[in-house]
C-alpha cells in the first residue's frame, strides 16, 4: 500500500494499544499534555449561548484580530482565514498553490505523515528534500532545495519547529531560502504548528517579520499544540491576498466554517494565555525535553538535542543495530516498557535506524521513562 493511501494513523494505534497492554510510558504517540483544560473549559462556557448558525466563512473577526495580533504588527486580520485545524490550513494551502505554483512540491524528508496524502488531495506530486542528521544536529540541505527549484519545483512544504526532528530553522537559512524562492518564482508553506514552542536562544519564531517574504509565504498553524487543545479542531492560515483567496474557496467546499463558541473562545485563549504563560509552558517543555534526552543519551542512543518542537528522534544503532525501526519499537517498548515511533511513517522509503520519543507527556511520564531507560537491561 503507498503511502499516502495508508496514513501512519494506524501505526500510532499499533503502539498505543501494544503499550497500554504491556504498560508501557507511551512516548510514541503526539498528544499534548492537557495543561489548558480548565482554561478552555471556562473560555468555552462563556461563549455557549453565541448561537448554532453558520459563522463567517473567513472566520470570526475577534479571532481573526488575535491570531494576526499574535503574528506581530506586520501581519492584519485580513491576512487570516480560520479553518478546521492545521491539517485543514495546509489542504487549502496546498489547494490554493496548485492553482499558481504548479503541481510539483517538495517537503522537507523526514516530514509529518500526512503531507504526502495532502499533496495527493491537493493534485500534487509529492518530491522530497533530506534534513541532514550529524552529530550537531539536523541541518537544511540549501543545495538540494536549489536542485528542486532548478529543476521545476515551486512550492516548498517546510515545517519548523520540525516534526519529528525538532530542527527550527535558523534566520540564515531563511534569509537564503527567501531568495532562492523570489528568484525561481516559488511559494513557502510553513507549517509552524509548533510555532510557540522553541527551546533554543538563537532562534526565533518570527521569521517574516525579520526577514520579509509576505507575498510568497503561506503559514498554517491551530490551537492544537499552541493551547494543547487538539480536539478543538481551529487552525487558521496567513498570507497574502490573492493566495487566501484561492483557499478561501477550498475551505468553503471543505469545512465551510467552525463554530461560533469555539472560535471566541480561542480568541480569549490568546488574551488569557499572555506571555508569561506561555514562557512558563515553554519552559516547562524545555525542562521535559532536557529530562528525556539526558535518559537517552545516557543509555546509549545517539539524538541531537531538539531546538523545538514536542519530540526526540534518536539513533538506535548503539542500543541495538540488528532491528529495522517498526521492530525496535516493538521490541523496546516490550523490553524496557517505553513505547516510541518507528521512523517509517515519516520517509518515502530507505528510512534510517531511528525512532521517535515524544516529550509533549507529563513530566510524570517523562519522569517515569527515565527511570525505566536508567534500569533498562539493553
Ligand atoms: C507538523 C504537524 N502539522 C500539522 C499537524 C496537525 O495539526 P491539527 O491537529 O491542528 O490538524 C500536526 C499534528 O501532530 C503536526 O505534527
């Protein structure tokens, strides 16, 4: 089965299911630990009598404004459509590029399950462009983005901070991506769902507003990971005027519009979830990574530590060289009670012996995985 007909859904299930049975910590799957509930249980509660009809197709105004406020002056709530989540975002990203940019698109390699069968929805070829992996971390090939555009690509599907390597990119690399792509005519769509959570000083989540790039740069993210609220289905995409346009017609015919409740209550979400908060949750996040990797890599694998992100991918090879991913997942998870992600999901073939720990838990669970990796007869 390819691998845009067979999303990795079921591999997160696999793991799940076979780390509930064996009690294992289960770092193979995403979810965000749910630091907001009660937040979004008082934000949700105020705004239940706003009425069940039809909303505004773009998206309520009071979200609008908060999301582009969130972005920084540069960017106005007209610039902002809301759709159903970031999956949401990037298809009517993607519909909305066809229509401009041509049907060749390249994501970064490893990349997010479902690009490739967003590509495909969209009527896009699916081409890929590798994240190195050495010693110091992951870093971006600028000549083999060249190559792509070169050789006809025009739409760049990149995705900072990086599922699942935690890679952020860096002001330089923006710098010489934004030229590359005025210079072959191309379009960036940047899945920033990640956006508020960067660990690293050096770099920075507000790309654009150092460095520019409005009219050629589509930006998906949601309140999925920005409120650990991945149940609430609100995403919302940035650009510029005639590409929104274009997506607005895709996210007419797919979702149409998102309920009236749900959407002021994200926007008081952003007005609650002040900076300090956000510092604070990022910190912790940072505190939970740092935990993980220190487990890791005293137990032998080889990571980079991540500069942002939810997640950990770690070089098993030192642990165990003798297993394809899938299978040292399955057997980790059986041997040292730690359940991870098999790499697979992630590349169109020829993956590397890598699987991935995920830190977005409980500092409990993180604790606990630790612990297990510490006394782990590997
Ligand atoms: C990189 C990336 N993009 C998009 C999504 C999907 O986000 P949403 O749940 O808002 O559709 C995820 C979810 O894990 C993700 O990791």
């Amino acid at each position: 089965m390819s691998k845009d007909t067979k999303p990795s859904a079921s591999v997160y299930q696999m793991m799940s299911e076979l780390s509930a049975r064996v009690g294992a910590v289960n770092l193979a799957q995403g979810i965000p630990e749910a630091l907001n509930d009660e937040r979004i249980k008082e934000a949700v509660a105020l705004f239940l009598d706003t009425g069940g009809q039809y909303t505004p197709i773009e998206g309520d105004a009071e979200l609008r404004r908060a999301i582009a406020a969130d972005y920084g002056p540069w960017a106005s709530p007209e610039d902002v459509i809301v759709t159903s989540g970031c999956t949401e975002s990037l298809a009517v990203a993607l519909i909305a590029a066809r229509g401009r940019f041509g049907e060749r698109l390249a994501a970064l390699e490893p990349f997010y399950s479902y690009y490739p069968g967003l590509a495909r929805l969209a009527g896009l070829s699916f081409e890929t462009v590798p994240l190195r992996f050495n010693s110091s971390g992951f870093t971006l090939d600028l000549e083999a983005i060249a190559r792509v555009l070169r050789a006809g690509v025009r739409i760049l599907l990149l995705n900072s901070p990086h599922n699942p390597s935690g890679w952020v990119i860096g002001q330089d690399a923006w710098h010489e991506l934004v030229l590359m792509v005025e210079r072959h005519d191309a379009l960036i769509v940047l899945d920033e769902v990640y956006r508020h959570f960067i660990y690293a000083e050096n770099k920075s989540c507000d790309l654009l507003a150092s460095t520019g790039l409005h009219g050629r740069c589509l930006i998906a993210n949601a309140v999925s990971k920005t409120f650990a609220a991945t149940g609430m289905r609100l995403g919302w995409l940035l650009g510029p005027p005639e590409l929104l346009r274009e997506a607005l017609i895709g996210h007419m015919h797919l979702s149409n519009c998102q309920p009236r409740p749900l959407q002021r209550a994200a926007a008081r979400l952003f007005a609650v979830n002040e900076v300090t908060w956000r510092c604070a949750v990022r910190d912790h996040y940072r505190t939970k990574r740092d935990v993980l990797f220190h487990g890791l890599t005293e137990r032998g694998f080889r990571c980079a530590l991540p500069d942002g992100g939810h997640f950990i991918l770690a070089d098993y090879r030192p642990v165990r060289d003798d297993l394809c991913s899938q299978d040292f997942a399955l057997w980790f998870t059986h041997t040292a009670g730690i359940a991870s992600m098999p790499i697979d999901a992630f590349y169109l073939g020829g993956a590397p012996k890598m699987v991935r720990f995920s830190f977005a838990v409980s500092m409990a669970a993180v604790e606990q995985a630790a612990h297990r990796l510490a006394r782990a007869l590997v």
